[in-house]
C-alpha cells in the first residue's frame, strides 16, 4: 500500500489519544492514524477518577483544560477489611469526570494536533516486513495497540489475556451523591472483608448535577457470576441504588506481557498496566501512550519495540514492581489493616501511599517498621492476626 502512517493506533482512549499527542509532539510531519470502532463521544466503564498525575503527564503535551466543569474532589476515605478507616487529604486533589466527556475532549486535542480519527473495528492484523497491515485497509510503520482490555491486537501478535487470579471485573453505575460531609466532597474507597482484594466505591461528579460514580469489583477467580458483582454493589452501598449499569475487565500489571520487539507496541490496558492496589489505569495509559507515541517516531519502524520496551521499564519498573509486591502482601489482611494504620497520623507516609496508587510513586523504607509496630499493637489488642 502507498498510504502507509508512520504511526497506526488502535483504540482511539486516553492511551491511544496520548499516543498520538506524543507523536506529533516529536515530529509534527508525521502522519498518525487514530482507529477506533466507536464514534465520540462515547461512553466507557470507568471509575472516571481523574488524578493529577494522570494531567501532569497530559500537561507535559500541552493538554490542559480538560477538568473544566467539574470542581476537584478534595478527600480520599478508606475503610479496610478491618475496620481502619482513614480520610486523608492528599496534596493535590483529584477529579471525577465520565470517559464520555473526558475522553473526547483527549480526541479532540489530537486531531487538533494532527491526527486522523477513522471510525473503524479492527478484526485482523498482519505484521510484515515494512509496515504493519489492519485488515488489508489501513497500515502503519508502526502499530501501537491502545485497544483495551480486550485487545484485538494482544491476540492477533500470539498474547494470551491475563489468568483469572490477575484480571479483575468490575461493574460501574452512576448514583445520587451522598451527604457532603462540612470538610467537603471525598472519593470512597470500602474494601470488602470476606472477598479481598474486592471494594465498592463511590465518586461523586462534583459537576452540579448531585451524582456519583458507583461500582464494585473483584478478581474474576473469586467471580461466580456478573449477577454477584451487582449484589454486592448494592450490599455494601445501599443508599446509592445505581443507574446505567456496565461491567468491565480489569487486566492487572502483576501479570503483564513482555513487550515484543519489532514494529507492535502495547499501551495501557491492552498492556496489563492497571494498578492492582486500586484499579487505577488512566494514568499508566498517559503514560504509557506518551512513551509509546515517542518511541514510534524516534525510530520509525522494527526497532520501535525495544527503544519502548526499555523507556516502559526506567519509567515505572520499579514502580510496578512495588506495587506487585505490595499486591501479594496485601492479601494477609491484617497487613493491609498495620500499614494503614501506621500512616493515619503520617501526612508525609500517607502521600507517598497515595503517589503509589494513583501515580508512580513507592513507599519510604520508614514505613515497614511503622507497619509492623502497628501489627503487634493490634496483636495485643486482642484482634485476631489472620
């Protein structure tokens, strides 16, 4: 084909639309092609919880103004398995905002950009010497799969989906806000004692309309039918009764593929990148698309793969790998309980807890001995250790 892209991108989210930012930031001639199977704007199953490392990254691209309309969320609430509860105020605040609006406002400022956006549903990919082909229509020097969970493209490059013990499925509604507490609005976060890691959330808009973002999720070994994941959404939230109803695939970094050399790039969810302490992937999918996008134009073709491969692992390699520890740990509850517990009166440790489930951030060395003190504390409160 003579109309190749110097860069293709599949999914057209917050990954894909970076992507294509990146690109073109790097090199403005080049042409990038947006595909994706919906018309904007659409809806997506999301927490839609904006955080501000998720608009740093964007900032970096010269995105800015995509909060507007919708005030920021000032509180963070926890309650553990437990019985911890923790409301904290982090250093910057968070928005909530629906991936019908946030996204297209992200589509818009690539087309703006640059890019091209073509309504398309990619059912089959070939790589080939050259380029990388999109059902014998559309092909690109490089492809960057920002696809989703459910990646066309993961599957068409030989990438098994996650195992059930790494995938969570959640559900999402939309439901009256609660009472606002005087201090002001909080995002909630109520983790579930007899299935964790499993929570219900609830987020409100903050946009004058008086409603929230609600859901529930688990990891989908622990699922024995979508039916549970709304029962439990209304057990353990019940004075929110949800509308709109829609669930959804979580693929989770503790089990992400390696990123294959050559001319296929996988961003975002399509990468496994979703943080398994808090379901958070908006950011991961910024960054990693800004990273993928740079790379695609730095070299313009097979070596692509490698050069994003290795800017992925400075980035948050350690990160991740923090965060999968922290993953595994987190399933002896009482640990999870010790851990909050030593940062409740720790503004400073509960930041960093924070940057480490919404950003890139990892945890001080100083807080595994607060964990543990406050471990034994609950031990000689008689609660039970397991």
């Amino acid at each position: 084909m003579d109309d190749v892209a110097d860069v293709l991108i599949i999914g057209a989210g917050p990954a894909g639309a970076t992507a294509a930012l990146s690109a073109l930031r790097a090199r403005p001639q080049a042409r990038v092609r947006l595909l994706d199977a919906a018309d904007f704007p659409r809806d997506k199953a999301c927490g839609d919880g904006i955080a501000p490392h998720a608009l740093d990254e964007l900032g970096l691209l010269g995105v800015r103004d995509l909060t507007a309309g919708h005030d920021p969320v000032l509180w963070l609430e926890l309650r553990t398995p437990g019985g911890v509860q923790v409301r904290a105020r982090p250093p910057r605040p968070n928005h909530v905002i629906p991936r019908r609006i946030f996204d297209a406002r992200l589509v818009e400022a690539a087309v703006a950009a640059g890019a091209e956006l073509i309504r398309h549903r990619v059912r089959r990919v070939e790589v080939r010497d050259q380029a990388v082909m999109v059902d014998g229509e559309h092909a690109g020097r490089v492809l960057i799969a920002a696809d989703g969970a459910n990646s066309t493209v993961r599957r068409a490059i030989g990438l098994p989906r996650n195992p059930d013990d790494h995938l969570a499925v959640a559900v999402r509604g939309y439901a009256q806000e609660p009472a606002v507490d005087e201090r002001g609005r909080a995002q909630l976060i109520d983790m579930q004692d007899d299935a964790w890691p499993a929570y219900a959330w609830s987020f409100p808009l903050a946009d004058g309309s008086g409603r929230a973002n609600v859901g529930y999720g688990r990891l989908r070994s622990e699922l024995t039918s979508r039916a549970q994941l709304w029962g439990e959404l209304s057990r353990l939230l019940p004075d929110q009764p949800a509308e709109d109803l829609r669930a959804h695939h979580l693929p989770l970094s503790t089990w992400r593929p390696r990123q294959p050399d050559g001319r296929v790039l996988l961003a975002g969810d399509a990468a496994s990148l979703i943080n398994p302490l808090t379901g958070e992937g908006i950011f991961y999918a910024v960054r990693s698309g800004r990273l993928a996008g740079a790379a695609a134009v730095a070299l313009g073709g097979s070596g692509a793969g490698t050069t994003y491969r290795r800017a992925l692992s400075r980035s948050l390699g350690w990160h991740l790998h923090q965060t999968s520890a922290l993953s595994r740990l987190s399933k002896h509850r009482p640990a999870l309980d010790s851990a909050l517990q030593a940062v409740l009166n720790r503004p400073e440790l509960m930041d960093r807890l924070i940057d480490v489930g919404l950003g890139d951030g990892s945890l001080p060395p100083a807080i595994v001995p607060l964990a543990v003190r406050a471990y034994w504390r609950r031990l000689r409160r008689g609660r039970p250790a397991a």
